[in-house]
C-alpha cells in the first residue's frame, strides 16, 4: 500500500497537498515498523489508501517481473490490517477512521463521504473489533483469490457494510456490481 504523506509536515509544499510515494513505505525491521505506526498514530502519516491489483497467481507468474502485472492485492486485508493495530494498541479507533475515511474525503473533496452526519451518505462498516481469525485465500472475495497477508493472524474483522444506507455486505450477502457510483473529487477533469 503506497504511503502518502503530507509535504507540508515534511517542510516541503506550503499547501497542505498530498504527495503519493512509490515505491510504497517499506519496514526493513521491526523498529522501521514500529515508526511507521508511531507516525500514522501521530498524524505525521495523513492517510492511507490501498493499491488493489487483482492479479491471480498464475497472472504474476506468467513471465518475468516486468512482463508481469505490477501490485498486490489489497482491498480484503486493508482495513483488516489497521483494525488488528487498533486492537494491539498501535493506533486508536478513532484515528482509524481519520485516517482511512475522514481524511482521503476531505483531502480529495468528495463530498458527502467520509463522516457520519446528517446529510452525509450514510457509507458505514459494522466491524467485531475483538474477532480473531486467520487470513486464507477462502475468506477473500478478491478475484486474485490470495493475499501477501495469507496466514496471519488478526484480530478484527468487518462485519457488514452499507452504501448510502444499504446493505452491500454481510451475512453471506454481497451486493452485485454496480451498486456503487463515480464521484469526481476535487481536481478531476471535465470532459
């Protein structure tokens, strides 16, 4: 998952602009690992975002590693990850949900997302913030059908989501695509 940090902390840009770092963030040992954390607990890491690419094992073994398809897939264990470091103590709930809602809304200005108020859209994740389980290709719905994070053992997990208010998630229920809509952010072009 590339890191995305704010130049403005780093005494960079005047305006606060999120800068995209790649390749992304990488721990080399524990205490790089323990940094990390430490600086999205702070602040100093404004946001996080996931790179999902899909690509089954057999795309990213089909040649070599520049006729392959680049990425990882992401979207299953993102927020996994990040509740299981909640849970652990390595940041709180609520800078959880800054940072992988509040934030990426507000910095690229899509409104109605990213809180829950009236007049907002209602997006919501019902999560078991104490359930344990093990991450296994079975349990992704990604059509890559893997994960980096395949036997890892985690503590909490999502539960149901909702989209503007209804149920796309959960309960052995998932919506059929197309339920979702482009919204352009600040910046995005006109045609």
């Amino acid at each position: 998952m590339p890191a995305v940090l704010d130049p403005a902390r780093r005494g960079g840009a005047a305006r606060r602009r999120p800068a995209q770092v790649h390749a992304p963030a990488r721990a080399g040992d524990e205490s790089d690992l323990e940094h990390m954390w430490a600086a999205l607990a702070a602040g100093e890491i404004t946001h996080i975002s996931s790179d999902h690419a899909p690509s089954t094992r057999e795309q990213k073994a089909d040649g070599s590693i520049w006729d392959v398809h680049f990425g990882l897939p992401g979207i299953d264990t993102t927020m996994p990850i990040l509740l299981d470091a909640a849970a652990r103590g390595l940041i709180s709930y609520e800078r959880l949900v800054a940072c992988y809602s509040e934030e990426p809304a507000r910095i690229y200005g899509i409104a109605g997302k990213g809180r829950l108020e009236p007049g907002a859209d209602a997006d919501v994740i019902l999560v078991d913030p104490a359930h344990r389980w093990t991450v296994t290709a079975s349990e992704l719905s990604s059509k890559a059908g893997w994960s980096p994070f395949e036997g890892r053992e985690l503590t909490g997990r999502t539960v149901r989501s909702y989209l503007r208010g209804e149920l796309i998630a959960g309960d052995g229920f998932l919506a059929e695509p197309g339920v979702g809509r482009f919204l352009p952010g600040a910046g995005a072009r006109s045609e």
